[in-house]
C-alpha cells in the first residue's frame, strides 16, 4: 500500500529521533564509556543522509508525477522520450543518457529528480507516485499506441 505523504513525514520523524538517541561507545565492559565527539560526528553523518534521502523521496515523487501528468497530456511534447525513461524506472531497464538532452529543460531536471529519487529513496517511488503503478501502465499503454 502507497504511503500517503503524512506518513513518510511521520517516518522521517521517527528516524530523526532514533538518529538523535545514537551514541557511539568506545571501550569494553567497565571502561566503556560514550565518545561525545565521536557520537556527534555520527549524528550529524546520519543527519545528512536522511535530510537528503528525504528530500530526494518528495522531489522525486512531485517530478515522477509531473512526467506522468505531461505524457498524459494529448499535446505533449517529448512524449515518446518521457515514456521511454518512466519504463526504465518502471522495469528496471537501461536508457541511452542521450534521453536527458532529447527534452526540454523542465522535462531533463525533473528526470534528474526521478533519478536522484530512486538513488535515496526509502520508498518505491513508482509505487508510491499518485495513481501507482495502474496510473504508469496506462501512461506506458499511451506512450505505445
């Protein structure tokens, strides 16, 4: 089931506060003892990752959904390009870079969005884009005809 955006919000809040409750320890048994510095290092290294995962999860989402919308649009203009990259994401396929260069602009950053979303995602962004998976087999089903 799709998670609402709430609900990946509700999940990054949840890391954020498991991220704030790690410590690192140095040492065994009774001279174990909590490395602050080492601690914040890792804090802020795991900080990062999950700001920029979660990030990259909500602009890869809101581009997956404007290529969708653009494809779905009769008077579109790289339809066939756009199509060709939402089944490589789809399927797990390879697409010729050149697909970046062949659209406009807008259309190119937000393929790089799809992309960067699918790299740090902790979710299916086909999966989880508006309409799912049976909105992208019909947009591919367009692409076709």
């Amino acid at each position: 089931m799709p998670m609402t955006q709430n609900d990946r919000e509700r999940q990054h809040r949840v890391r954020l506060a498991q991220i704030d409750e790690v410590q690192v320890v140095a040492g065994n048994g009774d001279a174990a003892r909590v490395n602050h510095e080492r601690t914040l290092i890792e804090r802020a290294r795991m900080l990062a990752e999950e700001i920029a995962s979660h990030a990259a999860t909500e602009r890869g989402l809101e581009a997956f959904d404007r290529l969708l919308q653009s494809v779905e649009d009769r008077r579109a203009a790289h339809k066939r390009e756009v199509g060709a990259f939402i089944e490589a994401i789809w399927n797990n396929k390879p697409l010729a870079i050149g697909a970046l260069r062949a659209v406009d602009k807008r259309t190119a950053d937000d393929m790089m969005d799809v992309l960067d979303g699918w790299r740090f995602a902790r979710v299916n962004l086909a999966e989880n884009v508006r309409g799912g998976p049976r909105r992208i087999a019909l947009v591919l089903r367009t692409c076709r005809a």
